[in-house]
C-alpha cells in the first residue's frame, strides 16, 4: 500500500471499507501492517561494549553493534541485531541511540560537575583526561572538564562552558567557532588555548550488567563462592559468581543471626532504595541456612581497610573529604526515602575500584537478634558510634544517624583510627552524656571540625540534615572559586 495514508485511504472507500470492516482479514491485515511499521520505526542503538548472552532469550553484541529496539521495558530492552537479525532482550545501560553524542568515549550522560571531577581524578586518568558532560544548571548546553596540574603541583579539574550558536555549532573561545562539538574536540587535542592539549578521554567505567529480569530469591547452587574477603561479627563475605558469569559480594550469616521473616520484611524494602552512592541488593537465598544476601561486588572492600591501606593512608586530604561528601549524598537518599541506617560506621562503607564510596548494611541492624549486638552493654554493640538517645533509650531515628555519621568524619579524617582512643564502653556512655565531645584531631580542619560538632548536639532536632551536610562537604574547597574558566 505505498505508505500508511494510502493504506487508510483505500481502508475509508465506502464499499471495500464496509466488506473489509466485517472481515477477520481487515483485522489481520491492520494488524500486521501496525506491526511492521512500529518494528522498522524502532530507535537504533550501538552497543558501548560487548555483551555476552548468559540466557537464551539474551541477545550478545559487539562493542559498535546496531540493533533495533522493538520494546523498552525498565533496565532490559528488547531488541534486533541489524547484523545478525537475531531477537533478544538487551542490558539497556550497555547501548547508546546511534549517531549521537552518547555513543563518544568523551560524552558522560547524566553526570554531574563533582562526578565529572571524581572520574577524572580517578588512578586511572591523568593531566589531559577529558570528558564533555551535559551543563547542570542550562538545559541544552554542555561544559568540556579537563583534568589539570595547579600551581602547587596538585591534580585539579578545570571546567569550560561550551557555548551553542543558532546554526547547530559552538565555541568556548569567541576567536574560533566549530561545526559541532565533535570538531572542537578534535581540534583542543592538537592545539593549546585551554589549559592544557586534550590528551585522551575520561576512562569510562563499564557499566553494570542489570540484575537479571526476576531474580530475586535465588538458588544456592546459582553461586559459585570463590574467595573470601573477610568475616565479622555475624558472617562471612564472600567474592563470588551468580550462574558463573557476574561477579556478586555474598554475605552469608551465621545461623540464628535473625528470622527469615525479619529479614524478608527489611530486605523487600532495602531492595527498593537504588542510589549510586548506595551498595546494590541483587537476591537473597533464604530456603536453607546460611541466609545469603547478594550484592554488588567493591573491590577495594571497606572503607575502614583501605583508609588503612597502603594506598589509602597516602589519601590527601581534598580526597578525604570527597569521600565523606559521597557519604553523606548517599545518607541523604536514605534520608529522602524516610529510613534509616542505624549502623553507619566505616566498616559498612565500601570502596570501588575508582574510590567511589557507596553505603552497605543498610537497616540489617533493625533485624539482628544477637543480644550481644541489640544489648547496650553487650560486646558487639557499636556504642561508640551510637547517639545517646539510641543508647539510653532505643530511639533510631535519621538524626541518630547524623550522630554515627560524625564519628565517621572522624574515622575518616584519622585514616581508620578507633574513636574515643584509649576510652572504654561505658566511659564513653558517661562522658558523652556529662557534654563530652572528642577533640579535634590535628590533621583536621577546624571547619570540618565544626561539621563533627554539629552532628553532635545533644537535642537530635538541633543536628543538621544530610542534604545540608552534603552540600556544605560538595562545596568544601570551592565555595570560594569561580565555577567556570574564563574564556581563553
């Protein structure tokens, strides 16, 4: 029928309308032509890396792969190999839509200006790393961030708006305009005007395979355990892989540790908080014992082990800060969400391979049944971490939290070091009552000292909320700076 006017056209003509309006085949035949049309009008996508297939209704892809998407649906798309021309569903953060900006190594979608900096300060990238990431503040703008060495000798990222003209191209500098971004990047990679020559793309960190489609109370034959990272107080961790293909951290607890319907009850809700700054619950085995809890894998463990680490006490301090802004940006998710933590310490922070933080263990201590960890003077409470309403009282609330979370700033700021040195359990539950509070440590600032204090007024209403911290910690070094480089 040519095109969908024409087939209309002939379907409205009153005498074949009226026969074809009564048959199965008018039916069949809009159908199919319904079909087809919606098929060849789905959007192409190119693979940003490969895939290997690990069921078989995946469909695997090469790194530079099209495909047509023929259903979208939550983080698994369906979609068709214009290669193969085979079908199958697809890890939608693995794909970008052809011929666009998001299918560049330089292009960050969705990043912001601190992420942008935390990327490019990564090991992995050096002076002359770039990436061009979408602007926060102008809708429709962007902004080039390059990695740069100060005067002092230490690694900053420099930021340059990028400025769109009518016709579709742009500039940073006014002197020289470009056809599109593409072409200025090209041309900052061979000569200077910026701080420096663009030397290679921001590495990009591969994204993480969804979780597969339903699977949420998971077989223990599925795991395949293969090191083990450590043992607490209620289990072990495990690095393991989930039906021999993802890598997965595995939490198994010791027996009697909590009820199987405690934990399902914290644990449906615990897998609906999904922050980046946040420890990603994948499944749970609960038929037979040990409970597993399976997360996503950390590969610098806690927080608490690498600040001890020979990497980790090499730490500056513009880092040690970051680390708590990103703490603080994930409790302020936790505190968005109206829960709480009720355990916040280094040990239930982990740290990925880039030195991002993410926050684990959330509310597991609402369900725990050891009474050498619910009793105050029992030997596994966390008393001093706790706020003195939670201690005298019970009462866990996201300001008890606040308090946790300034004895982090403090675990943090001394490289891992116990609090309240050489002071035991119930000194401390009679001194942090009488108004004591530790004293600043020399290697801390005097205004991240006053953010500690703050989390330690007394009254829980008087202590600040995780979103002003956040943006207090954000702005740390450069509340006083200007936020763009002036145009070369």
């Amino acid at each position: 029928f040519g095109c969908p006017k024409t087939f209309f056209h002939f379907c409205r003509c009153s005498d074949v309308s009226r026969f074809f309006s009564k048959t199965y085949f008018f039916r069949q035949l809009t159908f199919l032509y319904l079909f087809s049309s919606t098929e060849q009008g789905g959007k192409i996508v190119v693979g940003l890396y490969v895939y290997e297939a690990t069921h078989p209704d995946d469909l695997g892809f090469k790194k530079g792969e099209k495909m047509r998407i023929l259903e979208e649906h939550g983080e698994w798309w369906k979609a068709k190999s214009l290669t193969t021309n085979r079908e199958g569903f697809i890890p939608s953060n693995y794909v970008a839509q052809a011929d666009t900006m998001e299918t560049e190594e330089w292009f960050f979608k969705d990043i912001t200006r601190k992420d942008a900096e935390r990327q490019l300060l990564a090991p992995a990238n050096k002076p002359g790393s770039y990436l061009v990431r979408e602007s926060e503040t102008t809708k429709g703008s962007y902004s080039l961030s390059i990695r740069d060495v100060d005067a002092q000798g230490t690694d900053a990222v420099k930021h340059y708006k990028i400025r769109m003209l009518d016709d579709g191209g742009c500039y940073i500098s006014p002197k020289i305009s470009f056809p599109d971004i593409g072409s200025m990047i090209k041309h900052y990679h061979k000569t200077d005007g910026l701080c420096r020559k663009l030397d290679r793309a921001c590495v990009k960190p591969k994204a993480q395979k969804p979780w597969d489609k339903d699977a949420w109370e998971i077989s223990k034959e599925s795991i395949r355990m293969v090191k083990k990272l450590g043992a607490g107080q209620f289990g072990e961790v495990w690095m393991a892989f989930y039906n021999n293909t993802t890598k997965v951290a595995v939490k198994t607890l010791k027996p009697g540790t909590m009820t199987v319907e405690a934990f399902m009850d914290e644990a449906n809700v615990m897998k609906t908080l999904q922050h980046d700054r946040l420890v990603r619950l994948y499944a749970v085995v609960t038929k037979t014992e040990p409970i597993y809890i399976i997360t996503e894998f950390m590969a610098n463990g806690s927080l608490l082990d690498f600040l001890k680490s020979e990497t980790g006490c090499k730490l500056q301090l513009p880092k040690l800060i970051d680390f708590s802004a990103q703490i603080a940006e994930g409790m302020a998710y936790i505190e968005k969400k109206n829960y709480i933590h009720r355990d916040l310490r280094a040990a239930n922070v982990l740290v990925s391979e880039s030195l991002l933080c993410k926050i684990a263990d959330f509310g597991l201590a609402r369900v725990i049944e050891d009474n050498e960890y619910t009793a105050r003077e029992g030997a596994k409470f966390p008393i001093k971490w706790t706020a003195p309403e939670a201690f005298n009282y019970g009462s866990f609330t996201i300001k008890s939290d606040m308090w946790s979370f300034g004895i982090l700033l403090y675990e943090i700021i001394t490289y891992g070091k116990i609090p309240y040195p050489g002071m035991t359990k119930s000194e401390v539950m009679t001194s942090v009552q009488r108004g004591y509070r530790m004293p600043r440590p020399d290697s801390c600032p005097p205004e991240l000292y006053e953010i500690m204090l703050s989390c330690w007024k007394d009254k829980p209403e008087n202590r600040p909320t995780f979103d002003y911290v956040q943006s207090v910690l954000d702005d740390f070094y450069t509340a006083t700076e200007g936020q763009y480089q002036q145009q070369p």
